[in-house]
C-alpha cells in the first residue's frame, strides 16, 4: 500500500453554547443532517452541552479506556451499560439513532467519525499508546467489515496536545518509529523529541482509504489553553475530563 502523504491537518472548530453547556464543533460533521457532535470544553458538562445541541436529552454509550484498540458495536437493541460496567475499550461504533457515543480525554486525541451513506458513526479514544497501536485504524476497518467506504468517510479530530508541548522521551519516539508513524520531532539544544499526535492519526486514516478533504482538526492544544481545555500534562496528572460525543438524532 503506497503511504499517504504528510502534511497539516485541515479545519478550524466553532464554539457554541456558554457554561455548562460550551462545546465545540467542525463544519464538516456539523453540515451533516441529522448528525449531532461536540467535543466539551473546561467547565462543561457533557450531558447538558448535548442535550442542548439535540434539544433533548440522550444516553450515552462508552467504555472504560485502557489505551488500547478494542472497538465495540452498539447494537440497535443493546442495553447500555451502567457507569461501573462499562466494557473495556477505546473505540464504539453504531447506527443506533438517538444513542451518544462519548469518549473522555485530557491531551489524547478525541476522534469522530460518521459515513452519511451508511449511517455508521464512530468516536475514538487514541493517546500516544493508543495511537501506536493503531486506535484509529481499528475502527476504521470495524466500520469496513460493515460495509462502510472508506472514502465516504468523515473524520474530525478534536483538541488534544499539540506538537508543540508534546515533548516525550527516547522509548515513545522509539515506540513511534518502530510503529512506521510519522510525526516525531529530534530534540534540540537539550529539548526532548516531541510528537504530533494528529499528524500520526490523520495518517492512519489517509492509509486506509480516508480523503484527505474529510479529514479535519480543531487546531487547539490542550496544553496551550487553560482558559478553554483541560490538560494531563499541565496539571501535573490531576486534569478534569472533556468529552468528545457523535449521535444521530433519534
């Protein structure tokens, strides 16, 4: 397979709604009919910021995330699991209308995903670990063995840290390399190496057939904006939690 090209991700978000219920989105999934998504903000609340979006309240879907590749299908008639019985995993797809699919992040990579032929959505959790293991290529090829075209997909990806705080180690750019991702930056005048988490995840959906044009980005780090987004890394490990939520109206 010929490796897809490297370059900027596309697309600036919107933010909508104030308080509780602030929240932001990408045109290219808010000009999709039907499709409801936000990625939470510092201060929000994921269930009032949806409500208000779909003007109703809606159940929520999600796993308990271990940095992994798992994928779980939300069937039409599954019984959604309780808080403290949530299946271990990274990754939900469904086309189950009138079901959120939420993943948590604090400087991981949020991304969405939604085919408009077929009616599947995805949300992805994918950290450095996660994004070396190839989060966001599971579920893409979970939506592919249902029949979804890769190049009828959209993907948007939310605010996570950005290339320019990102500062790792040796064994996370080692890991990376090793991995055959793009998106490692050499240390200079004694700075660690650093990562850009988007590029390595925009690849992997270039890689399997995604369009360059469907493919979009908040452009916000989540370490540079503590007026807006919680941050891992800046908060020294004791961040709150942002969601990043796609549905289909019910």
């Amino acid at each position: 397979m010929n490796q897809p090209p490297a370059g900027d991700v596309a697309g600036r978000c919107r933010i909508a709604g104030s308080g509780t219920t602030r929240r932001l989105t990408l045109p290219l999934l808010a000009e999709v009919p039907g499709l409801i998504h936000a990625f939470t903000t510092r201060g929000s609340l994921v269930e009032e910021a949806i409500a208000e979006a779909a003007g109703r309240p809606l159940p929520f879907a999600s796993v308990r995330q271990t940095h992994g590749t798992e994928v779980h299908t939300v069937g039409d008639h599954d019984a959604l699991a309780a808080p403290g019985e949530r299946p271990a995993g990274d990754a939900l797809i469904t086309r189950r209308r009138g079901v959120g699919l939420q993943v948590s992040v604090a400087d991981c990579v949020p991304a969405l995903l939604c085919d408009p032929v077929s009616g599947w959505i995805a949300a992805v959790h994918a950290g450095w670990r996660g994004t070396v293991a190839g989060a966001v290529t599971s579920a893409i090829r979970a939506l592919a063995r249902r029949g979804v075209r890769s190049d009828d997909l959209r993907m948007v990806l939310g605010p996570s840290i950005g290339l320019c705080c990102f500062e790792v180690g040796e064994e996370v750019v080692k890991a990376f390399r090793r991995a055959g991702l793009p998106g490692t930056t050499p240390g200079v005048d004694g700075r660690p190496a650093r990562i850009d988490l988007l590029e390595s995840n925009r690849w992997q959906a270039l890689r399997e057939g995604v369009l360059p044009e469907r493919i979009a980005a908040s452009g916000l780090c989540t370490a540079c904006r503590p007026d807006l987004l919680e941050s891992h890394r800046r908060s020294r490990g004791r961040p709150g939690r942002m969601a990043a939520v796609i549905a289909w109206r019910g």
